[in-house]
C-alpha cells in the first residue's frame, strides 16, 4: 500500500442533471440534482484510495457547514485530513454543475474565497510518512518552494504535478518533478493543437503525459521515446464530471505499482473510461 500526499483543493460539487444543455435565458428542470465533494486533489485521492492506497490531503478548508460535510465526507472515505489548514470565518468553495445526460458533458460555474495553501504549512508536514506526493498547478510560487523542499529533505520521494489551468509561471513547476500531467485545456491556451505538439515543445527527464479526450493520452518517457494509449469510451456516457482525476489516478496508481510508463498510461485511459460510464467514483476501479 502506498502512501501519497496530495496539496490541492477540496470543494462542493452541486450536480443538475438536465435534458440538454440549456439555451442562454432559459429555465428548465432538472432531472435530479445530488451534492458530492468535488476538488481536483480531493477527487484524485478519492479514486486513489478506492484503489488501495492511503490517501492524505493538505488543503484549505472552512470552518461553515459545507466545510464540515467536505471533511465528513472525506474522512468517511480513509482520506487523512491532518495536513489540512481550517480558515475561521471562511466560506467553502462550490461547484455549481449542469450535467448534460445526453452525452454526460459538464458545465461547471466554480466560485472560490479561500486563501491557498501555503509553504509554511507544508513545511510542518512529515514527509518520512509518505512514499508519494503530488501537487495541483496552482499558487506556482509558494508550490515551487514546496517542491524544492521536498527534494532536499526526502531526495528520494517521487513527486508529480498537475498542470492543468495556463497560470502566470506555471511551467516552473516542471522542474525537479518526476511526473507532470498537463491538461488538453492547458495545451489549448498555449496554442497547442495536440498532445503531441505540447509534449515535444517541454523539455524535461520528468514522465511528461497529456490527456486528450476521445484521442486517448500521449507520454515522453525519462528515457526517451513517444507513447500513445488509446481512449476507452463506454457504452454509454453517463457523467464526465472528474473523468481527468480519474485518469490521473489511473496513471499514478500504474506507476505506484511498479508499471511501465507504457502500461500506466493505459490504465489510465482505461479507468477514465470507467469512470465516463457511471456516476461519482464509487466503485470505480479495473480490479475485480
């Protein structure tokens, strides 16, 4: 079992399942609406944990009701919430979701009034406990420091990050990280047109992976070479909500294991796949 810390976010996620995305001024009904922690970190770790691993989350969290249910909700899932800071006063984050159930496309309005996580709280943490971590792409400067101190105090940890969102300086993080996992949204922004255009264009001994939709996922391993996996669709798409964390997870729970960076990165696909077919992450593995 491996341990792995994650630094990110945690949030609620308010899901309307509607009949079609609707037009611009419309009022419809929806099908039905359910409440779910939410979070790019929080989600990654939820899967994570549903595989076997012990999960950790070093987050800023509010001190409301919705707060209480996030922690709640997490702990009730074996997630360690002990790294976490509590913001008195402070108003948890919300996703506000219109979940298409044609084609189980989302659309997300996020709001957020949180301070981010910072250097000095992660630099009470002991890293000893974990065999991973992992960070979301976000507060670049207080999150490169992090990383910088984790490579002096455990040189052996192995470290990945999540590039997600195109953030003023973001590629900074890039070094010194074992994985680096960019989004087709992050490789849109910079102007981008494929995984493979992206890919080619970062230079690092890192895993470099970029995920693209119905096109499956693309890889530079360490030791050169170009790797593609192919997409793994349900039959039916149910609910596309977190299939990126999903996919996250699948590759890292690959690697945890000892995979190949060819054979995790099928994994991947295939778990985000899963994942595309059914609601939430419960359940949610390749392992029978």
């Amino acid at each position: 079992m491996t341990r792995i810390l994650a630094v990110g976010t945690a949030a609620v996620d308010l899901i309307h399942s509607v009949d079609g995305y609707p037009p611009e001024d419309a009022e419809v009904r929806a099908r039905s609406r359910r409440r779910a922690t939410g979070g790019n970190a929080a989600n990654l770790l939820q899967v994570l944990g549903g595989l076997g691993h012990a999960c950790a989350l070093a987050s800023v969290l509010a001190d409301d009701p919705e707060g209480a249910w996030v922690c709640a909700a997490l702990r009730e899932r074996g997630i360690d919430l002990s790294a976490c800071q509590t913001v008195a006063g402070g108003t948890t984050p919300i996703s506000c979701i219109c979940l298409n159930s044609r084609n189980g496309s989302r659309t997300i309005v996020h709001s957020r009034d949180l301070p981010e996580y910072t250097f000095r709280s992660f630099a009470e943490i002991d890293l000893d406990a974990f065999d991973w971590l992992h960070f979301e792409g976000r507060n670049v400067e207080e999150t490169r420091r992090m990383i910088d101190l984790a490579r002096t105090v455990r040189p052996g940890l192995r470290v990945s990050v999540e590039i997600e969102k195109p953030r003023t300086d973001i590629e900074t993080l890039i070094d010194g990280v074992d994985v680096v996992l960019f989004s087709r949204d992050f490789a849109l922004a910079r102007k981008h047109d494929s995984a493979d255009s992206l890919l080619d264009s970062v230079s690092s001994p890192a895993l470099r992976v970029c995920a693209w939709g119905e096109s499956g996922a693309y890889a530079r391993p360490p030791d050169g070479g170009r790797l593609q996996a192919f997409a793994y669709p349900p039959d039916v798409v149910v609910d596309t909500l977190g299939a990126g964390d999903a996919f996250n997870a699948g590759l890292l729970d690959a690697l945890m294991r000892g995979c190949s960076a060819a054979d995790a990165l099928e994994d991947a696909c295939r778990l985000a796949g899963a994942k595309c077919g059914m609601v939430g992450f419960e359940g949610l593995s390749l392992r029978g």
